[in-house]
C-alpha cells in the first residue's frame, strides 16, 4: 500500500485534532463546565465537527470535494479558537486551546490548499 502524501496525512491528523476539541467544546457546553460556549453555539459546533468527521474519508480518498471541505473546517475552527479569542474574558483558562486549535486550523487549510492544488 502506497503512503498518502504528506499533505493528506497533516490534513487527517490536523482534522482528528480539530475534531477532539470540538468534541471537548460541546462536552463543556453540555455540561455547563466554566468556561463552555453560550447555548446559541451549539449548532454551530456540532456542524463544524459533523464536517470534520465527514472530511477524514474524503481527504484519504483524494477528492477535491475533501479538500475544499476540510478547507471549510479550517476556517471554522479559527473562528471556534482563532486568536480573535485572546481578546477575550477567559482568554487565561482557554488559552491552550487557543494555540492549539489555531495552529491545527491553519495548518488544515495550508495542507487542504496543497492538496487541492496537486489534484489539478
């Protein structure tokens, strides 16, 4: 069996990563641990980490429709742990996950690029 590429592997790692603290986002709103997410987000996450999940296979298979969804989840997680989040009130207790959901964003999207631009 042939290794995937090393953009396929980043992305894939970079997704179960995302994934795992999303899961962690949601769990912490359902539990109503200090500091979780208002109510009104949990949509928002459970969406984001369903396109996550579902972007795993299509990353592994080559699909373009993979990359450019994974690209999507990148974004998402900026906007869930992007450094815009720094700024805010419980910056001090969330701040690792800050770090590490904004370096896996930006990383998924540099590798979901890469990727998209070796299919065509």
């Amino acid at each position: 069996m042939e290794k995937p590429s090393w953009s396929i592997q980043i992305a894939i790692s970079s997704l179960a990563g995302l994934i795992l603290l999303k899961a962690v986002l949601l769990g912490s709103l359902w539990a109503q641990v200090q500091p979780h997410p208002e109510a009104r987000l949990g949509p928002f996450i459970a969406a984001s980490l369903s396109l996550a999940i579902v972007s795993i296979p299509l990353v592994w298979w080559r699909s373009k429709i993979g990359y450019t969804t994974s690209i999507i989840v990148g974004l998402l997680g900026l906007i869930s742990f992007g450094p815009h989040k720094f700024l805010g009130e419980s910056a001090n207790q969330i701040f690792p996950a800050i770090i590490v959901g904004t370096v896996l964003s930006m990383v998924l999207v540099i590798a979901s690029i890469t990727g998209l631009r070796k299919k065509n």
